[in-house]
C-alpha cells in the first residue's frame, strides 16, 4: 500500500486488500473534483454530487485523509 494511505485506528485489513482499495479511494477523490466541475452544468445530474459524496465519507471511514 502507498505510503500516503494510512489506515484510521481500529481499521483491520491486509497490505493487498488495502492497496486494492486505496486505488478505489483515489478514483473517487478524482470522480469528486470531476463532479464539482461538472455539477456547475446544467444537464448535470443533482444526486452525482451526493453519490460521489456518499463515497467519499465511506472511504474517509477506512483511510486517513
């Protein structure tokens, strides 16, 4: 796993599980800045931003940001 993905206290996984999901960690912070450029359009979908956001806070319960 990168150095740059600490796991939060208490989070128990393995160095490949987490590697694994860390690359998942990282598509969504990209899709995120995405969203927020692509939300200012107006034939963006409204829930985009909340599913990305959804994500995101499952992710920030894993990883230290």
């Amino acid at each position: 796993m990168s150095e740059t993905w600490k796991l939060q206290d208490g989070v128990k996984m393995d160095a490949t599980t987490a590697s694994e999901v860390a690359k998942i960690a990282c598509a969504l912070k990209s899709l995120s800045a995405y969203t927020a450029l692509a939300t200012e359009s107006d034939d963006a979908p409204n829930d985009l931003q909340v599913i990305v956001d959804e994500g995101l806070e499952a992710m920030a319960r894993i990883f230290v940001w």
